[in-house]
C-alpha cells in the first residue's frame, strides 16, 4: 500500500466514496503532501545558501569601498604632488623668462 493520508481516506469514505476512490485520492493527496514538503525544504535550503551569498557579497562591497577609499586618498596625494610640480614649473618658466630678457639685455 502507498503512502496514505488517513484521516483524508476516513472522511471520505464517510462522504460515501468507494474505498478504492477513497485510496486513491488520499494516496494522491499524500503525493502531493511529500513533493511539497521537498519543495519547502529546497526553499529552505536556497534561503539559507542564499543568506550566506549576500553576507558574502556586503563582505566584498565593504572590502570595494575600503580600497576605493584608499584609491582616493592616493589621488589627492598625487594631485598634491602636481599641483607642486605645476607651481615649481611655474617658477621654472619664470626663471627662464628672466635669464632670456637678461640676456637679450647683455647681447644689445
């Protein structure tokens, strides 16, 4: 005999089924009872495997926004340093103006 539901087979030979409509309904009855039961565990499963990939997943964009701020803390060292360099080439530029009117000076 397959898996039954009792009480489902015992109501409905009460309602008058037959005993073998009454066994087979409760034997699909029961079918469907175990595939859902199946499906609820599977669900269980993806839920908690999916639970797991999301901490997973904040860990990494937690990790993403550590190196990006490192990244923009490089940046403005490195702007820093252009921004140096810029105004010694300023001065540089100016130097040279001044040595090329100097000598222009002592060539006339």
């Amino acid at each position: 005999m397959a898996l039954q539901l009792g009480a489902l087979r015992t109501a409905l030979l009460d309602a008058g089924a037959s005993a073998d409509k009454a066994e087979k309904a409760a034997e699909e009855a029961a079918g469907h009872n175990s595939d859902l039961a199946k499906i609820d565990a599977k669900l269980t499963v993806s839920m908690w495997a999916g639970g797991i990939l999301f901490a997973v997943i904040l860990a990494s964009q937690a990790g993403l926004w550590l190196q990006v701020g490192k990244l923009d803390g490089q940046l403005a060292a490195i702007s820093l340093t252009v921004g140096k360099l810029d105004t010694e080439l300023a001065t540089i530029g100016l130097q040279v103006g001044q040595i090329a009117r100097s000598s222009r000076g002592l060539d006339k």
